[in-house]
C-alpha cells in the first residue's frame, strides 16, 4: 500500500480514537418529561429541571442506589455492556496507531506479521465499536438487547399491565412533552465507528505499508 494510504488510515484512526474518547464522559440515554430532562451513563442519572423559558433551574447528578440497580438492572447492564465495548475499542484504537507509526518510521524485519497483528486490530477496534452502537439501537443477544427492550423488560418484573407494551418504551419515542432518545454518547460512537471502516476496508484490499522511516520528500 501507498505511503498517502497509509497516512489516512493513521488519520482516520486518530479520529476514532479521539470520538471515542469522548464518549467516556457523555450520557448514553435520555428520558424527558415536561420540564425534566433525565441522563443516563454507566454510572447515575444527571436530571436537569427547567424554566417555562428553556433556562436550566436545577441540576443534580445522581448514582444509582441498590434500588435503582434492581428496578433499572437491565437498562443499566445495558449501559455498562455498550460502555465496556467503547473501552475494548479505545484500547484498540490506542493500539492500532502504535502499530501504524511503527511501520511508518521504524524498519522492522517480520513486516508481514506486524501487517497481520494490524489488520486484526483493525478489526476488534471497529467490531467493538460497532457492537457499543447496536446494544443500544437493537436487540442482539438475550444479554445484549436495545434499550427499548431493556426498560421493558425491568417494567415487566414489577408489571404485568399493558402500560409494558407502550410506546414510551420505543428508542426513538417524541409524544408531546415526553420523549427519549440515545444519548450525545451514542452519536460519538457512530462518528468513532464512520472513521474506523475505511482503513479496516483497506486492509480487506491490501496490508498497511511497513518499512524503512518515511521519506517525506518522496511526496
């Protein structure tokens, strides 16, 4: 592969793992009602009250308590499942660019197994990305379900009513002055996981460059 293809992959790479870092301290989900806004992370709620003209009155971070943790268990596994996947995919983003500047500017002599170890990196990086969007989007495993299904799934342990079966427990729900929807994090990771395909793409068509220290000349 080319020097310039090379960069790129090393760029793009760079960006996932800079959205993916931002998702660390962003809310995953987000429930409102009337003036209340609720955000949910791995962690506790944050729930942001305002004024009749949009101004924040009141702010107030909360962790979970041991009730919340069994009203709220799978919602909350859910959350921790799709941040643990964020983190797998940090830490291979983080890898991957050790990998890549290596190439770049160090002479290695088994360039064909660094090429391999990359590729395959490339690959858990953008899977575990890929994985931390879905858990929240859609149901996958019994372990592993959309957000929509894990809130119902916590009412259902306590209820048996239709109130279950509402549309207040679908992901992308706006009714009025209720609504919820994903969280900033969330979109972080689809960005992370938009700039992670390319240079795995590449890497299907033909293995990272490796070799002698760039020559910046040459371009």
């Amino acid at each position: 592969m080319s020097k310039t293809k090379t960069i790129i992959s090393l760029i793009c790479i760079l960006l996932a793992f800079i959205f993916s870092t931002a998702t660390f301290s962003m809310f995953r989900y987000q429930i409102g009602y009337d003036d209340v806004d609720y955000f949910y992370r791995f962690n506790g709620v944050l729930k942001i009250k305002y004024s009749s003209y949009g101004n924040v009155v009141d702010s107030q971070f909360k962790s979970y308590t041991e009730d919340d943790k069994e009203l709220s268990k799978n919602l909350i596994f859910n959350l921790d499942a799709s941040l643990a996947f964020d983190i797998l995919a940090w830490n291979f983003f983080l890898v991957a660019m050790i990998l890549l500047l290596i190439e770049l500017f160090v002479e290695v002599k088994d360039f064909k197994k660094l090429q391999t170890v990359c590729k395959y990196i490339l690959f858990l990086a953008t899977g575990c990305i890929l994985l931390s969007v879905f858990i929240i989007l859609v149901i996958l495993l019994y372990f592993y379900q959309g957000v929509s299904s894990a809130r119902k799934k916590d009412c259902l342990q306590f209820s048996k009513g239709l109130e279950c079966y509402s549309k207040n427990f679908n992901l992308f729900y706006q009714y009025k002055d209720y609504h919820q929807i994903p969280g900033a994090s969330w979109y972080l990771s689809i960005i992370s996981a938009i700039f992670s395909i390319p240079p795995t793409i590449i890497n299907l068509f033909g293995s990272i460059r490796v070799g002698p220290k760039l020559n910046w000349s040459e371009f």
